[in-house]
C-alpha cells in the first residue's frame, strides 16, 4: 500500500505562474480601448440647438456614418492582435 501511495506522487504537475500577457500586449489593448472610445465618441452625436428642427447634415455626417465606426473596427483588430501576439 506504501509503495502504492509513493509512486502516485512522484507524478506532480508542473504549474507555470508566469502571466499570461506582457507588458507590450497590455500596452496595445490600451491602444485598442482608446481607439474603440475615440469612435465611440466621434459616433455620438452634438446637441441641436432646437430640438424640434431635425438636421440631416448633422445626423448623417461623415464623421458619425463613415470614420466613427471604421475606428472601432480597427480598435476592435488591435484587440485581437493584443491578445493573440505572443509575448517575449
């Protein structure tokens, strides 16, 4: 029985503590939240001055229709390229 219980712990698993993301991985998910929150902001819209007279111009600007949402996606590739880069 002895025997038994010494060779079932002679096989510990090794456990790896070292982090799982490096310093330049966090780096570039900061980059990506800055960028997706840029978009975010460019997307949300301006105030009108009367509330009742709706601006088309305002509404459907480039900005808000065309640069906000390409500015997400590519937050959103800086992500993915964050977590899957390989750290050193």
């Amino acid at each position: 029985m002895s025997q038994k219980k010494a060779s079932a712990n002679k096989h510990h698993s090794v456990v790896d503590h070292s982090p799982l993301f490096g310093r330049s991985n966090y780096l570039f998910m900061a980059i990506g939240a800055v960028v997706m929150a840029l978009g975010m902001l460019l997307m949300a819209g301006g105030k009108s001055a009367d509330p009742k007279v709706f601006d088309y111009n305002e509404v459907y600007s480039t900005t808000r229709i065309t640069v906000a949402p390409i500015l997400i996606i590519v937050g959103m590739v800086i992500e993915v390229y964050a977590i899957f880069r390989k750290s050193k």
